[in-house]
C-alpha cells in the first residue's frame, strides 16, 4: 500500500513540516508539506534523507543482557525489566542505608524531533530521588541558559530572533545555509543579499557560504570571538550607538556595563583577532544604520574559546542597542512546554559545577562516576543518547559506562554506548510511535507539532512509555489496578477533575507522566496514549499566557476549557497548530524580573581579564580544529546506515593544501590528527574555505557497525577520541570543541594499512 502522511523533520530543531510517501514499512519521497503552519512547505538537503531513518543493521529488537565475557544475549521483556528493577531498588536502598545522595544518573531525554520519552525517563530520576541529569544541552548551550537567567531573571527565558522582518542580519559562528536553524534558512539569505535594503554581517573564521552572501564577513582566527565583539561594541558605544532610551527605561545596570565596554583596548583586540579594522568599522556602520537588527548565534561560538562570556557579548550587541522586542529584531519567546528548567544554585560536590537549566555539564559524566568518592555515580540510565561517541574523552566515557553497578540504554539501535551496557532495551524509531518535539523557540507566533506514527513498532520493541510504565510496575510505584480503573474512568467521563484525583495518589510528582499514560492514555483517540503528558502541558501553558492561547486558537474559552480546547486541538492536528501568539510588547511578560539586569558582576569581571598575549596558540598543537562541522550529509548519531551519505562517505579531515603540505599530506592521503589526549587516521580533503591554520571534522561519524560479514567495522572519524573532558568552558562547562589544539603527523604504514581496509569495508556497504 503506497501513501502520503503528514510528519515533520527531526534532523535540526526547526522540526519543518513534511509529508512523506511511504510503502510498507519504508518512506520512499519527501516533499514539505505547504499546508504546515510554521515551515509551509519548505524542504532542505537534510530533511530528504530521513528515508533512511530505521533502515539500519544494528535496529535492537529484543532486550539485551551483558555476560561476564562482556558480549550481550537477548532475554525477555519480563526477565530484563524485573531484573532491572532489583537493581535499582537494592541501589536505591542503599543510598537511603547509608544517607548519601541518589548515586543514580540519568543521559538524555530525547533529541531533535524524538522527545516522547525524556518526560518518562525524568520521573524515573526523580523516583530514584536523583538530580544528575546530562543530555547533548549540557554539551552545548547551557552556557547561554545561564547568561539568559542572569539577564532576564529565569534559564527557561530564552531568546529567538524575528529575522523575516529585520533589514539587518548579524550571523555569528554558525553557517545558516548548510545547518538552517531557523524556518526557511536559504530562502531568506537568498532574499536579504537580493534585497539592497537589507544587510547580512557574517562573523566566522570560515568564508562559508553564508558568508559568501554577506555584505561584511569578518574571518576572525578561532577563538578569539570574545575580544572582536567586544571590540564591536566598544566602538559602538564609542560612537554614542547606544540606545539611551531604551537602557533607561528597559534596563538595570547600563552605567557600568558601558563603561566597561569604554575600557576595551579596541586597536589590541582586533589585531588579536586577525581581522581588517576598516571591516569591523564596515560592520558598526551597518549596526548603527540598521532600523531592525537581528542576532543568530550558534554552536561557533557556544562550544568555542570564551563561550558564557561569547554568549553575554552577543545579547549586549542588541540590548546595547535597542534591537530587542521590536519587529525584526530579537526577543524572547513563549513555550509550549519548557525544554529544560531551572537552576537551584546546586553544585555537583565531585566536579564543583552549578546544576544550569537542571542540568550537569555532559563533560562531567566520567568524573562524577570515576572519582573516588563516597558520592559518586553507580547507576547511569541512557535514553536516546550516545555519550560513548558523543561526549568528550570517548576513553574516560568507556570506563565510566564500564564501572557503573548497573548501566541501561534505552535506544533504537545497538549504539556504542549500549555495547558497554548492562541491559539494553529496544525502544520504537521516531516513525513508529506518537511523537513531537519541544523546540518550540519561535517568536511572536509559536507553533507545536504532535505528528502520529507512520508504521507499528518493529516486533519485540516498545515505545518508551511503554517501557517506563513496565518498569515502574516492577518497582512497585504504580497504585494498584483497581485505582488506576477508576482513574481511567474519571479521565474518560470528566477529564478536567483528572489531575486533581491523580494528585491524591501517593508520590504522584515523580510518577505522574506514567500515571496520565496508564490512566488518561487509553482514552486517547488514535492509540495516543503516550502524548498523555501534553495534557497536563496544555493547561500549565493555556494557565501561565491566556490571552496569547486564545489570540493563537482563535477562541474565546477560558480557564480549564482553554487548555482543555488546546490538548484536543494538538490531538487533531497532524501538521502542527500555531499555539501562542503575541504582541510585540508583550515580550516583557516573558521575563521573570521587571527590567534586563545589563550588568553580570561574573561576566564583567571575565571581560576585564581578557589578555591576548596570554592567548595564543600552544606550540606543540599550533592548529584548530572544529570539532564537529554541519555538512550535505551528517546528521548527530540519528542516521547509522552508511549508504545514506551521498557525500563525504568517510568524514574527511578539511584543510588548506598548504596546512596538508606542511604535514607532508595532499588531498586524498590518509593524515593522523593528534592533541593533548589521542590520536586518530583520517581522510585529508583540501578545503579553501578555510583560514590558514584551520581543520574541520564533522560530527555523525565513528559508529561501530555491522560489516555484513559476522564483524564490526567503525565507519569514518570517532573525533571525541581527541577531545579533552577538561577542556571546557568555567562557568558551563560546555566543551571547546569548534576550536580544539591539535597537530597533523604524517600515517604510519600499519596505520594506512588499517585505515584503507576500514575504508574498503565500509564502500562496499555503500555500494551494497
């Protein structure tokens, strides 16, 4: 049977609207789905790839167990779960024994388009009482979580950018034409470098391609992101750029902010940068120019040198001058629900770092299991993660997977990750369950998709609500059978009084996602029963914004029955419906404090530090690597079939010829890429683009997969076997990881010989 199905994209966090042609169990054409109304109908080179999703050797169909030998066997549900479930109870009993903290942690929670499970996942930590929550946020971007919170009084108070409407475009440290990000990425640079009204600064050390449609593109040598824009803002301030009105009636704090921003040696700076300074004057006279400025950041700057304080720099470039809450410029906006929390001021004991947004930082993980402290990891829960090639110092991350008492991974396929584990449980892919994602960072329109599935679940796998829900059976969390029918009852007859029936129960604020899905689940229309936790969603969030719920629903309903009328539209809509909308001046209603507090002492004082000559590169490792470069065809860890990429089917290693000839390599030679913390054989590939002195890895490589012959083969660059756990940023921990010290050392025989068997495997499955 052939057919269309309304989806959406899980491959960025823009989430665009699809529809895609299945047969069988395949998805075989994609087109954008132009009635979706956040995307309508627009599709990148990432999104046609999902045909791909599921189609993978290592898809897990049956719960595995570990043997001594360290290999895995397959065991029943039953057996797995109620093993499990021992487990963590004796780990649990023990902790409260001997009156220290849970020593159980938890990885993960979803990624990009799959976050389904990550609320059943968090009642599980919250149910062993423990706090150590990692996902790939806390690899990436808490670092700007907290700036938020310090600048706006919340980490859920998150910034978007309303770039259709501005007429200038300022992109740092992130390529929008190749990665997108936002909705309809290339139409949008195609249609401000058309339009002479409208300008695009780009700030990168790359002349990418979205620096190749800019009118100014400042190619700053890695790193040193922190003193060009500060530099730019000491020159706009220089020039009296700074909006007066705005800071005076919208901010707390700008006196000194300004004149710290006074005090930059701005000559100095620029040099340390490496770029023109009649460019950067170039760039402030758009700045200064522009009616309506809008500020896209990125991973560039968010895993770079400096990162928090790239993030603060960032923020005062608009608040400084008054492009915030206006249209075409940046803002915060509304949730659907929030992706993540809030910090407690808590520190880990073991690593010292704050809990920001909830969250410990990814780098930390080995530390918190592998040091010798009575306090220290024993259980490590992974869901929908794969820290073993995710994380930094991939050889720490192995030996804490391997030193943990208990270790589950709960995935689609056998991850390297699951490899270590002790169970590994069979989750269904993306396509095969009720699925949605919580990136809904769109301002003053926000938009929510809940999108059915496309095909059952593989035999033997079960979505993760399923899986919880049989888990926390075996634990004893779950009341008995005769409460959960009268509570199905109440939610099919009145299901407004559910939740304060539901709060009756004891321990409901751990457990309540896998009570709604036991009890509110099966009333759902189209076996839903998973997005049961959304209803509880859709009342916090018609509760918390009334007027921007009814503005977006067109209604007119209030209290209880708007949320009430905002789950049954999600429910109906298979394209997504526009949940919030709001005016422009209602930005201030999304701060948690009544003015932006401009003045962050930490930040203040990191700027004043600033030192370019006690910031150079290191002389055994001259070079900078991106560790971790968007191409045609990367995609995280979410697309595993090597036969997929139609492009870079190795992962090269990027590089000028002339870098290339100084390691005594030239394009198409089998290079070693070394740092301070291994070394790795890659594919050299010769890359203009480039600055001099510059390499570039992509990320979504180094996976163990089947070599069709009864082995295993690791398919292209595991790049976190070079990385360093401690390399990281003071304040959020996030890795430096688009600038890493490293050095290039011609192969040794032995290593081109392995490197070219690895390489001939893996096109064969290409080509097979």
């Amino acid at each position: 049977m052939t057919d269309w199905h309304k989806t959406a994209c899980s491959l960025c966090y823009v989430n665009c609207g699809l529809q895609v042609r299945t047969e069988g169990r395949a998805i075989v054409k994609i087109r954008g789905d132009k009635e979706h109304p956040r995307s309508g109908g627009y599709l990148c080179q990432k999104a046609q790839q999902l045909t791909w999703y599921g189609k993978d050797g290592d898809r897990l169909t049956t719960p595995l167990r570990r043997r001594p030998d360290g290999t895995h066997e397959p065991v029943d549900w039953d057996t797995a779960l109620g093993e499990i479930a021992a487990k963590l109870l004796e780990i649990r009993d023990a902790d409260r024994v001997r009156e220290r903290p849970s020593s159980f942690a938890y990885v993960g929670g979803g990624g990009q388009g799959n976050h389904s499970g990550g609320g059943y996942g968090q009642a599980l930590l919250r149910w062993m009482g423990g706090t150590r929550y990692f996902g790939a946020l806390s690899q990436e971007k808490t670092g700007d979580f907290w700036v938020n919170g310090k600048l706006f009084g919340g980490q859920t108070c998150h910034t978007a950018e309303d770039i259709e409407e501005c007429d200038l475009l300022v992109v740092i440290g992130c390529n929008p034409w190749l990665a997108h990000g936002f909705t309809r990425a290339r139409n949008v640079v195609n249609t401000i470098k058309n339009d002479p009204d409208r300008t695009m600064i780009v700030i990168d050390p790359r002349h990418t391609e979205t620096a190749a449609a800019a009118d100014v593109h400042l190619p700053l040598r890695p790193g040193t992101d922190a003193y060009l824009l500060g530099a730019i803002l000491a020159l706009i301030v220089a020039r009296n750029g700074q909006d007066e009105r705005f800071l005076a009636e919208h901010t707390a704090g700008s006196t000194e902010v300004l004149a710290a921003l006074r005090a930059i040696p701005v000559d100095d700076w620029i040099a340390h940068a490496e770029v023109e300074r009649a460019d950067v004057e170039r760039a402030v006279d758009l700045i200064l120019a522009a009616r309506a400025m809008s500020v896209r950041v990125e991973l560039g700057i968010q895993q770079g040198r400096n990162s928090t304080l790239n993030s603060y720099l960032e923020k005062l470039l608009y608040l400084v001058t008054g492009h915030f809450g206006r249209p075409g410029t940046n803002a915060l906006h509304s949730w659907f629900m929030p992706l993540w929390g809030e910090s407690s001021g808590e520190r880990s004991e073991i690593s010292g770092y704050e809990y920001i947004a909830g969250y410990l930082p990814l780098n930390t993980l080995a530390e918190e299991v592998l040091a010798g402290h009575p306090n220290r990891i024993r259980a490590l829960w992974v869901d929908s993660s794969n820290p073993a090639n995710t994380a930094a110092d991939t050889a720490a991350v192995e030996r804490a997977l391997m030193a943990c008492e208990l270790s589950v991974v709960v995935d689609v396929a056998y991850t390297e990750t699951a490899a270590l584990a002790d169970y590994v449980l069979p989750a269904a892919s993306q396509h095969e369950k009720w699925e949605w994602t919580f990136f809904t960072l769109d301002w003053p329109k926000n938009y929510f998709h809940l999108r059915p599935p496309l095909f059952d679940p593989l035999p033997g796998t079960l979505v993760e609500a399923e899986i919880y829900a049989r888990l926390f059976e075996k634990l004893g969390a779950l009341p008995d059978q005769a409460a959960l029918d009268t509570l199905t009852e109440v939610a099919r007859t009145d299901r407004p009084s559910l939740l304060a029936h539901a709060a009756a129960v004891p321990g409901f604020a751990a457990i309540a996602p896998v009570l709604l899905y036991r009890t509110l689940g099966p009333t759902l229309p189209g076996g839903a029963a998973s997005a049961a936790v959304l209803w509880a969603g859709c009342h916090r969030t018609a509760k918390r914004m009334p007027g921007p719920v009814q503005r977006a629903l067109g209604t007119s309903v209030s209290g209880p029955a708007l949320g009430e009328e905002l789950f049954d539209r999600v429910l109906a809509a298979p394209g997504g419906i526009l949940f919030s909308e709001h005016e422009y001046d209602e930005v201030w209603d999304l701060m948690r404090v009544g003015r932006v507090r401009l003045a962050v002492p930490e930040l203040l004082d990191w700027l004043r530090r600033l030192d370019p000559a006690a910031d150079r590169p290191a002389v055994d490792f001259p070079l900078s690597l991106v560790n971790g470069q968007r191409r045609s065809h990367n995609a995280n860890q979410i697309l595993r079939a090597p036969a997929w990429r139609k492009t870079d089917p190795e992962g090269a290693l990027r590089a000028r010829p002339e870098d290339l000839a100084a390691a005594g390599a030239e394009a198409g030679d089998w290079v070693a890429v070394v740092s301070r913390t291994g070394r790795i054989v890659v594919r050299a590939e010769a890359d203009d683009s480039l600055r001099a002195g510059q390499l570039a890895l992509p990320h979504g490589f180094g996976m163990s997969i089947p070599d069709g012959h009864g082995g295993r083969v690791v398919h292209g660059p595991r790049i976190n076997l070079i990385t360093d756990a401690h390399d990281r940023d003071p304040i959020a921990g996030t890795p430096h990881h688009k600038d890493v010290p490293v050095r290039l050392e011609p192969v040794t025989e032995a290593e081109r010989a392995a490197a070219e068997h690895d390489s001939t495997i893996v096109r064969s499955l290409i080509h097979t």
